[in-house]
C-alpha cells in the first residue's frame, strides 16, 4: 500500500438501505454525455441547475420516496439490485462489526475533493456500488418485485436497457430491512466516494448526510463481471521486471505470443514489451491475488524507482501502450470469493486492482440532499 494512501473506516452493522425521493434524468439524458452538463462546474449551481431541468422537462422528481429495485443490461449481461440511502453514521468497533468491507485503500485527498464537490452540489449524483450474497429470503422479495410492471422502463443512449421499480408499502420495506441488517458488502465501485460519504458525516452529523446513495448487487443472483487492471510501466525495462520476478520465485518462462496469452489464468500473469513474451507463474497464488503478489513481490525489487503505474481495463489497451522502455504486466481476473477472503481477514488489494462491470449510466437514479 502507498505511503499517501489510508484504509477508509468501516460502517458498522446493522446495514440499513433506506428509501430516498430520487431525482431522475429523463430518458433521453440518461447516458448523454451532453448532460454532464448538468452536473459539472461550478458544483454550487448543480442543485438549480437540476431544478431548471425538472421544470424543462429535462429531469424529474419522484412523487414520494422510496428504496428502488434497480435492473440495468448492457452488452447481454443484467445487473439488478436494490438502490437506497446507505447509513453510513456508526463506525465499527470489531471486524464482526464490519457492514461495509473497503478492498482498497483510498487518497484523502481524492475523497475530500469528491467532499466538497458533493456538498457544492447539494447531491449524490450517483450510487456506490456494494456486492454481497443475500439470504433466498431476500432474493425472493426481489424477483417478486422484478415480475411486476415496472414504474420506469427505457433504452438510454448508451444502449443500457433499464428497469425501475420503487418500493413503498411499509410491510416489504420492514421486511427487506430486517433481511439486510445482518448483511456484509463489498465495495465493487466508488472506494473515495465512500470515503467522502464519511467525510461528509463526520462534518454534518444528525443531517441528510448521515446516508450516501449506495446500489446493493447480489452476487448469487445477477452477479457483477469481476476483471483486471493491467498495468503498463513506463521507463521499466522488460528483463529487470522478468529478474525480479524470478528474484519473487516465480517461474518465469520465454514464450511466443500466441502461447504466452494462451498461460494467462488464474495461476500465471504474461509479461511483454511488445517483442519479447513471458509467461509468470508464482509460487502460489491460493492465499493472494496475483496484483498483491505483483506489487508487494516484484516491484519492489526493481534496482531503480518505479516512477510510475498506468492502468489499462483490457488486454489490447495494455498492449497497445507497450514498448521497450514500457513493458505490460497482463493479469488473471481476480476471483471475487478471493477478494472477499483477502479482505475479511485483514487484507487489501493495491489500487485498482479489480474492476467490476457493467455499471450503470449516469443519471439513473441520483439522491438530493435538500429532500433526502
């Protein structure tokens, strides 16, 4: 873990997801690139400028709040889950105190930005991500609800098909909240957006801010993709990285390209400068995730500074950025029952270590705070 970076404190038990009245970009907006507009500088004019919109007909509010089931699809795979105002105003004491599980470690600096830009604004202009396994009581209530109409439902510009269903009547609610209350999460998306979450709690408490807008996926039943980040490492050479792996005891072994992306698994990583190819295979990857073992094994032991990581989310964006004087580091796609161990037995992973997908467009679902 970086010296500039700091593991985010721990939202105790019980996790509560409770209703908000949403703001909504209409569907024509949702995904539009145009319509970051609406919540770009300067942040202290968002909350008019949502309020301009909504009279426009650009956006709206809805009549009354609610906890929203939440089912997006994009390129054949559905994500649904329950979208809520996340209580974020208890620390945990304990590990089994633990509600929400961080799998990063976050810059201070990014979150107190992302503070600041969301108190400018007045708005959780989108969810947290947050992964668990729910009780077959829980998930029942869901694919219930998800065979009713939905209250929305549209093709945004993106393509993402979405459904929305908003859950009002008292009696499900106690039910989903008593189902949830014992829950553990992961954080899939948004680590400083949690961090500020907090941030905002601490300097606001018995307020709106005593929640952030969080959407809950279940993993067992429309599960998020979990990939890698590769890496690209400008101003390494490719035989030192190959040495101090060797150094770390793996077996490093000269492949042609074909054979050595061939070895990418779950046992091995390929490194490459784009001519020479090499296939890596640690000693034993059953405890840590290969991008621990890559940070915390490897490089470290290069002679000079690493001056830098670039981050790729595909195996032809690293490439295509690799050189001699830039080799790519290509890693196995983490395991999520993997992470989840690593974190709940003390451990983290390196900064973007793990990218889940897809996720939703932007404006789905948004939480004001002047009417949380």
């Amino acid at each position: 873990m970086d010296s500039a970076t700091i593991v985010p404190p721990y939202v105790a038990k019980p996790l509560e997801l409770m209703p908000f009245r949403a703001v909504m970009l209409s569907p024509e907006r949702v995904g539009d690139p145009a319509s970051a507009r609406a919540l770009a500088r300067p942040y202290r004019d968002v909350a008019t400028r949502l309020t301009q919109w909504i009279e426009r007909g650009r956006a709206i509010t809805d009549t009354a709040p609610a906890l929203y089931l939440h089912e997006y699809t994009s390129g054949g795979l559905t994500v649904r889950g329950l979208v809520g105002a996340l209580r974020v105003s208890e620390r945990a004491a304990a590990p089994a105190d633990r509600a929400v599980w961080p799998h990063e470690a976050i810059h201070p600096e990014q979150a107190g930005e992302l503070a600041d830009r969301m108190s400018q604004m007045s708005l959780n202009p989108a969810p947290i991500l947050l992964v668990h396994h729910g009780p077959d009581a829980l998930r029942e209530i869901i694919g219930e609800v998800a065979r009713t109409v939905p209250d929305w439902r549209y093709l945004d510009r993106t393509g993402q098909r979405q459904r929305i269903w908003a859950i009002r009547d008292p009696d499900l609610l106690d039910s989903v909240g008593a189902l949830l209350a014992t829950s553990r999460c992961l954080i899939a998306d948004g680590h400083h957006r949690y961090a500020a979450y907090l941030r905002l709690q601490e300097q606001h408490p018995g307020t709106a801010w005593d929640a952030g807008l969080a959407m809950l996926v279940d993993q067992h039943d429309t599960p998020l993709f979990l990939g890698a980040i590769h890496r690209t490492l400008p101003g390494v050479s490719l035989a030192p990285l190959a040495e101090a792996a060797r150094a770390a005891g793996a077996a490093v072994t000269e492949h042609q390209r074909p054979r050595a992306l061939g070895a990418l698994d779950s046992t091995h990583l390929v490194l490459t400068d784009g001519a020479t190819w090499y296939a890596v295979a640690p000693g034993d990857l059953a405890r840590q995730a290969a991008v621990s073992w890559l940070h915390e094994q490897v490089l470290g032991r290069l002679a000079d500074p690493l001056p830098r990581v670039e981050y790729h989310h595909s195996v032809d964006d690293a490439l295509a950025a690799a050189s001699g004087t830039t080799p790519a580091v290509l890693l196995p796609s983490p395991d999520f029952e993997q992470v989840r161990a690593i974190v709940e037995s003390g451990g983290l992973l390196p900064e973007k270590a793990t990218s889940f997908q897809p996720k939703p467009s932007l404006g789905v679902l948004m939480r004001p705070m002047n009417d949380a």
